[in-house]
C-alpha cells in the first residue's frame, strides 16, 4: 500500500535545523519502505518534507514515523497523509490502457 506524507514546516523553521543530522541518521538506516522522500523547496528554502512510501498498512506507516525524530510532536505545523496507487512510470506495460478501458466500461 502506497502512501504519500506532506511535513509542512512551522516558520521559522528552526525544529528541521534542530532535527535534521538524527532524521538522516534514521532514514540511512531505515529506508524500507521508502520509495522516495525528500524536502519540500520554496525558491530553493526548505519549507517541508515529502515522503512517499511503500507498506503493507497504516499501522506499518505509524510505526516507521513514530521512530523518525521529524515526526516527534513540535516538528510540523502540518502534516498530511495519504493512500495512493502507483500509477505512472507503468511498472507492467498497457496497465494505464487497460484502467482507461475499465473507466469507459464502467461508465457506458
């Protein structure tokens, strides 16, 4: 199950800064599941975090943001989740034809 989780930084900014060296301690060494994350820029400024990953569940998820220190309380201003399907690149070849095809069944 994919999911998509959206940090958005408090202003100042000033919990990444203090976070930051023990988070990419963590995800060095804790990057299953992970199939990519990175920060969020704002004319080059880090004003959040984007992560997108790959677990078998919502409990899994939990877990693996309870043991990063960028998801300790205080972190983020906001933070966002959600479920996602992988869609594009294709990972087998004629997947988003044969979804198109579906669509137009279902709605004929």
């Amino acid at each position: 199950m994919h999911f998509v989780v959206i940090g958005k930084d408090k202003a100042d900014g000033q919990a990444r800064k203090e976070r930051r060296a023990d988070h990419l301690e963590f995800v060095a060494g804790a990057q299953d599941g992970i199939v990519y994350a990175g920060p969020l820029l704002d004319e080059g400024r880090m004003i959040g975090s984007l992560f997108v990953f790959d677990l078998p569940s919502r409990d899994a998820l939990d877990a693996h943001l309870a043991r990063d220190p960028y998801f300790a309380p205080g972190m983020f201003e906001t933070v966002e989740i959600y479920e996602s399907r992988w869609m594009a690149p294709e990972r087998e070849k004629g997947f988003l034809a044969e979804e198109a095809r579906k669509m137009r069944a279902a709605d004929a």
